[in-house]
C-alpha cells in the first residue's frame, strides 16, 4: 500500500517536534501574538450576526447533504463546467492530478506559471513535480512568496509565515527575491507597508506576462459550474483573470449543490478565518467568458485520499472543513508547538484528524497526530461548519491503538494496533486482571503502601516518556479499602 | 476503469448513513434600515475598510469625478464602453479604452478607473462587479492603482449577502468587492494594497 502523499516527506513524531518548536522562545512569541490578535477580532465579528449558530448549522448540513450524495453533485458538476467552456479531469491521487497538471502546461508551451495559494496543489506537492519537470511555478500570496523565498514550508491554514517576524521576512526578501525576479529595493525596512510594496514591485512582471495560472478554489457550485475564490490582497484576480490559461485543482469535497448555497458560506467563511464581515475580494466564474479572462479553463477534481475519509462515518465530518483556519488560532497545543511539528500542509486541529486520514495512520507522524491535542474542545466552538473536532481524535486514537476496519484507496482492510501502543495495552489487560480479582487487588495495594518508600520519582521501562512530563504521585500510607474497614469496620 | 469511475465507485461505497434537510431559518436580512439607513451602513463599512467614499447626484457627479481625477494628479483614466458619458464630461485625463489588443502591460501605464456596478451590499460594505457595459472587463478593475466605483443609490443597494445573490447573475464573472485590495500577512499587521489597486472610492449616486 502506497501512502497518500501530502506534499512533505517523512516527519518526526509529533511529540518529537513539538518539543523542538516549544524550545524556540522567538516561534512562540510570534505564534502568541498573531493567534490571540486574530481570535479576539473573530469573536467580535462572529458576534455580529444573531443568526450566527442557524448559519452554522446550515453549513453543517450544506456540507453533510452534499457528501451523502457526492457522485451526483460532482457529476452535475462536471457537465455544468463542460456546458460553461470548460473541461474536467478526475485526478484518484496526487501523482495523477500532477501529471494532469504537468501535461496542461506543457501543451501551452510555457515554462512557467504563477500560483494562487492553494491547500490542494500544496497537499499533492504540485510545484515540486513541476519544477521536475522543468516548469517553474511562482507562489503569489505574500505569505507563500515568503515561504517560497525563505525555503521554508507553511505553518498556518490562512497565514503560512505566520511563524516569522518583521525582520526575518525584511531578510528574506533582501537575499533571495534577485534570484527569483526583481530584487528587493535598496535599504529595504521591516515595516510591514515596505516589505508589501516590495512584494508587489516582484511580483506584478509576473504577472503581467503570466499566460498559465494554477489556483485551488474554495467552492464550486453543481448547479451553475460557479468556481469561487475569495482572498484579500488582488493576487488571486490577477491569476485568474490575466493569463490565457487557466487550472484549479480543487479537492471533490469541495462542491456545494446551489449557488444559493453560497450566501451562508459569503457570510461565515470571511469572519472565522479573517474575522472581516468581507475579505477584500471574491472572484467567481463559470467555465469561460468571451473575451473576459482565460479563453481556456481546466478543472482537476482530486481525490487523494477524500473517499477513504468518506467511508468513516465518525472520521468523514473532516471532509465538511472550509480551511477557514478558525480552529488553528484558538488551539492550546498549536499556540505552543506550531504549525511545522503537524508534518502536514494542514496543522493544528484540523490537519491532527485530517491528516491521518487522507495518509493513513501508517507513519509514525500520522499515528502520534490524533494525541496532539487537549481535547479541550475549543476548536469545536469555533469551528463554522461545527466539526466535531474532540469526537474525530477519539475516534482516531482508538484506531490507532486498537487497530480495526478502515478503507484505504477504496478497499476495505484491517488495521494492526499501532507500534508503541503495547505498553498501554499491557497495563490495560493488567488492569483487568487485578480489578477482576479483589483478593490479589487488596494484597497489591497493602505491599505497595509498605514498599512506598522505595517508590522512584520516575518510572522505569515504557512508562518512562509518560514521567517525563508529569510528577508520578505518591503512594498513600494507607489504600482506601483497609481506610474504610478502620473506619466503618466493614470492607462492604 | 478510468479515474472517474473509480473515483465515483469509491463514492457510492462510501457515502451512507441519513441525510438531512437544510435549515433556512438563518436570516435574510440582519435588522430593518430604511434606504438612507442602508446607504449610511454601506458608507460606515467601506470606510472602515478605508475606502473613501463620495455622495452626490447626477447633476453633481461630472464635477465630483473631475475633481477626485484631478487630486490624484491622473492624467489617464480607463473607461468601460457603457459607462454614462457626462460622468467624465469635465474630466481631464485622456481616456483610455480597454480593447482585446491591449496587453495588461499596456493597462499598468493608466492610472485610474471609473466604473459603474452590479450592486452594492450595505452590511458587509461590498460592491459587486458582474463585467456589465458600464464596468468593463475584470482586469480594468484590477491593474490600475486607483478605482472609483460608482453605486446608484437605492436602485443598486441591497442591505445583505442573501439579497445580492438572489439578483446576481452567475453565468457572468463576478468580482466582490470589499475596501482595496489588503494583506494581513506580516505579524497580521493590515495593509492596504498589494497587487490590486490601492486606492478605492466609492460614489454613492442618488445618496443625500
């Protein structure tokens, strides 16, 4: 069985690079700062709308109506964008939607294409295989062009460098943007306002002579064959409206059945992941328009993973996501690890169960994602299409510990329990033993309160890694059984 | 078997379970404004957004727009093909039209651009562009780095995003328009103006 690829290669264990990231004091002040910044203007904005929890429960049910019934929408549509001019490929995994990809660009003639930031073409690891490929493709999202510059990779759903400074982004831009372009202007400061303009200054000649873009989007209506992309800063319409040819890469999940159905996604998409009534810009189109815009437009719907998630019934609320990153911001464990250490284009809550679903639990990053979390629920509360976030890591945790049916690239097989698991289950079926037998349990308890003394602060074996971090506690002098019978003089 | 059949095989395996109706009881509208209230909330939202925003009527737009063309120090401006022609009767700057030739290197040289809309919407402070005569093509919009965006008020004003797409067409390119283009990317620092124009102006037209 091949995994899914997600854009990235072997991680460590999630353990492992969180405590990196929560060593780096500059990583966690950045983090600290845009998170708590970007969750008070939510809330405020969320607080706008009386209707709010009503919007929320439509979206749910938009998104859980569309998946039941998945192959009709997609089908509509398919014939919806091929009546509107356009044409649609079917991509089952990353290494197909690339090669789609590929041979688009290569049919134009161009050896290069400029990006609107996309979750998707980042999950397939779409600008590797083109630059394989000989075909260079240029991230136009301020953010992304500060990941690509910085030979970094992204850190957050909406705001990628959302794990770098002023100052590093003014250094990035001064060494890397001559090797890619126009170089950064002289002296250039760190103030936000000029580190804007100098990305404008290197990225509108490449937009001006752009004749290919690649765009994701974040809806596509069945009914009317509508694309919708919404965005702030006009990269977004440059690349969709200026080149000749167009490709969206865009995951089969998200299809909405009517245009209607745009006007509850209008309303609470800008104010959970922004926390704007409206961002800045919104481009929808339909298939091609004379003389206005690309006279060639692709569509590659993509699998990759999304029907395996599907075919969970708990773990498939993951598919109703609008990467509107709301759940990012308000996550303890992502404030503190940051968005690297999730080994996946999607971190904090949302990628800890997305993830090991569209891949597999079968990495040792997958398997130790479902346990990055508190389980304090605040993702839920936030989240605008309520995916019960807490529920799905549950239920991933027991897959991974216990094992059991799951499908993968379509086919039903069953899972082994997970490496590393055997100590909890062990102490499990002790457990068991003991509790099922009160003879042995009371003998236990009356020699270790003997032998309490003797007691390490820390455990040895398997149980080391759970007393690195927490304080084993001490061993009462007495058990509550023989404290009972003292007490009430009877053990019953 | 083709993706496609794979793919939509792997779908009817897999989608089970119940399926639930939509609730629409979310509202159509958030609060009852009269026209004057809903070109103010139209007007407050934009600014909030710093876009600025004009009032005036027909008789006082020409000598509006010149001015505002004329305080930009514009010597060229692009015009739609149906935009009113005694909008720009008194403005100075060359106009320039938008023709299938002309290269978006050729557009990055004007310095304005006037234009008209499909509607605007006042609780959210967004104008829609649907590439009607008076608004031209999507990429007039988008290279310039001033805008001014012409609404006929209360003929083009709808108070909320439901209303808007209930009059909108989506067979047309549709651009939503919310204050200049911005970036909240560096330390989540706002910023007006990145790759689209940096300046927007709104006129309200009929608004007192």
């Amino acid at each position: 069985m091949t995994g899914t690829y997600l854009g990235m290669p072997a991680f460590p264990a999630f353990p492992e690079a969180a405590g990196e990231a929560v060593r780096d004091e500059v990583l966690r002040a950045n983090l600290r700062h845009a998170t708590h910044t970007i969750r008070d203007k939510r809330a405020r904005a969320v607080a706008e709308l009386e209707d709010w929890d009503r919007l929320r429960a439509a979206g749910k049910a938009i998104k859980d109506h569309t998946l039941r019934h998945l192959d009709c929408y997609l089908l509509q549509l398919e014939e919806s964008v091929t009546a509107a001019g356009g044409t649609v490929h079917w991509a089952a995994d990353a290494d197909e939607a690339n090669r789609i990809v590929t041979d688009l660009v290569r049919a134009t003639g161009e050896r290069e294409v400029v990006k609107v930031k996309s979750m998707a073409t980042q999950e397939i690891g779409l600008n590797e295989a083109l630059e394989a490929a000989g075909i260079a493709a240029y991230e136009t999202d301020l953010a992304e062009l500060i990941v690509q510059l910085g030979h970094d990779r992204p850190s957050h759903i909406l705001v990628p460098a959302i794990h770098r400074n002023r100052g590093e982004i003014r250094d990035i831009f001064r060494s890397e943007m001559g090797s890619w372009g126009r170089p950064a202007p002289e002296g250039l400061g760190d103030d936000p306002r000029e580190l804007a303009e100098a990305a404008r200054l290197h990225l509108r000649e490449k937009f001006l002579r752009a004749e290919v873009a690649v765009s994701g989007a974040n809806f596509m209506v069945a009914e009317t064959g509508t694309m919708v992309v919404f965005e702030s800063e006009g990269n977004g319409r440059m690349c969709l409206t200026l080149p000749e040819t167009l490709i969206s890469v865009v995951g089969i999940e998200k299809v909405v059945p009517t245009f209607r159905d745009l006007e509850v996604f209008l309303q609470t998409l800008p104010r959970s992941s922004t926390a704007e009534r409206m961002n800045p810009y919104t481009t929808m189109w339909t298939g091609t328009a004379a003389g206005d815009g690309p006279s060639a437009f692709h569509l590659v719907l993509l699998d990759n993973g999304r029907t395996d998630t599907l075919a969970d019934e708990t773990g498939r609320q993951a598919l109703r996501c609008i990467r509107c990153s709301a759940c990012l911001n308000v996550c303890p464990v992502y404030e503190r690890a940051g968005g690297h250490a999730y080994g996946s284009v999607y971190p904090g809550p949302i990628g800890a169960i997305l993830s090991p679903q569209l891949r597999g639990t079968g990495s040792e990053i997958d398997a130790t994602l479902p346990y990055a979390s508190t389980l304090c629920g605040a993702c839920y509360e936030v989240c605008p299409v309520a995916i019960d976030i807490p529920e799905v890591l549950v239920h991933l945790r027991e897959r991974v510990a216990q094992g059991g049916p799951v499908t993968r690239e379509g086919i039903r097989v069953t899972l082994r329990p997970a490496h590393g698991h055997t100590a909890e289950r062990a102490a499990m079926r002790a457990a068991r033993l003991l509790l099922d037998r009160p003879g042995a349990l009371r003998a236990g308890e009356r020699l270790l309160a003997r032998a309490r003394r003797l007691a390490p602060r820390r455990l040895p074996g398997p149980g080391r890694a759970w007393t690195d971090t927490r304080a084993l506690p001490a061993i009462p002098a007495e058990s509550f059984r023989d404290w009972w019978t003292r007490e009430r003089g009877t053990s019953q | 078997m083709s993706s496609k059949d794979r793919i939509l095989a792997r779908i009817r395996r897999a989608a089970s379970g119940p399926d639930s109706a939509v609730p629409r009881d979310y509202l159509r509208v958030h609060g009852a404004r009269t026209p004057a209230e809903s070109a103010d909330l139209l007007a407050a939202n934009l600014a909030e957004y710093r876009a600025k925003v004009h009032r005036t009527d027909e008789d006082g737009i020409a000598l509006l727009l010149m001015r505002l063309l004329a305080e930009r120090g514009s010597q060229t401006v692009l015009v739609p093909p149906a935009l009113p022609p005694h909008w720009l009767a008194a403005a100075d700057p060359v106009r320039i039209h938008d023709r299938a030739a002309s290269t978006p290197a050729e557009l990055d040289a004007v310095e304005s651009v006037v234009t008209g809309c499909a509607l605007a919407i006042a609780e959210t402070g967004t104008i829609v562009l649907d590439a009607g005569p008076d608004q031209g093509r999507r990429r007039i919009t988008l290279i310039p780095d001033h805008h001014i965006c012409v609404v006929r008020v209360p003929e083009q004003l709808v108070d909320s995003v439901p209303q808007a797409l209930e009059r909108l067409d989506p067979t047309r390119p549709l651009t939503w328009i919310s204050g200049p283009s911005a970036t909240s990317d560096i330390e989540l620092d706002r910023v007006e103006g990145v790759h689209g124009p940096r300046t927007l102006e709104v006129i309200l037209l009929g608004a007192q």
